[in-house]
C-alpha cells in the first residue's frame, strides 16, 4: 500500500490496536465491560427433545411424511449437529424410527430405514 498509494497498512489483534494510539487502558476497560455484560446475560434455555422422550415422541410422530422426509433427507442439519443438538440421547430418535418400521405403508418403513443409517451414522 505504501508503494501504491503511500499509506502504511497495519493489521492488528486485540489490545495491540489500543496500544498503537498510546491507549491501552481502553482494551482493558472494554474486557471487564464484556465481562460484566455477559455476566447480566439470561441464560440460554436448553433445546432438548430429549428432556420428556414420551411427550416429545407423542407431540412429533403424527407429523407429515412430507416433513419427516425433509428433516431425515437433509444432510445440513445432520452433518452441522443441529439434529444432534436437539436430541442429544437420541431416544426420541429411536422411538421414532421404531414407530416408523411398524406402520403398515411401505412409506413409513423406507422411513424407518432412512432414519436407521442416519442415526447409525451421526450417533454411532
């Protein structure tokens, strides 16, 4: 940048930034501010369908087989955790692919089976 337009260019981290203009004690004062910020942050609630296995599975199994296709079909949210994340024990899960595999329709076994290799495959 200097060649070109005759301007230093400067990268810095951190409190380095501060200390370039001689004014350290801003980086400091703005560390115990976020501390104290996030110190009076709610707590986030925990997303678990998991907590009550019984009436999350009564709640979610009537769903569309439409839905359940887009939700077993999508690799994002498998391959990113979110499914993971909102049935960590995967009791749910399991429940869910057991219902599936004795419904009559062939629809809700072929279910039942694409739920089976995904949870084979990310809960192991």
């Amino acid at each position: 940048m200097r060649q070109t337009y005759g301007v230093d260019l400067f990268l810095f981290y951190g409190k380095d930034f501060f200390a370039y203009f001689r004014k350290e004690e801003v980086w400091d004062d703005l560390l115990t501010w976020l501390k104290q910020w996030k110190k009076g942050l709610p707590e986030m609630p925990v997303i678990s369908f998991d907590r009550d296995i019984s009436g999350s599975f009564e709640e979610i199994k009537t769903l569309e087989v439409r839905y359940w296709r887009k939700i077993i079909e999508n690799d994002l949210l498998w391959r990113e955790g979110v499914m993971r994340a909102i049935f960590p024990e995967r009791e749910v899960w399991n429940r869910l692919c057991t219902f599936f595999g004795q419904q009559p329709l062939a629809v809700y076994k072929n279910l039942a089976k694409a739920l089976g290799r995904r949870l084979d495959d990310y809960y192991g």
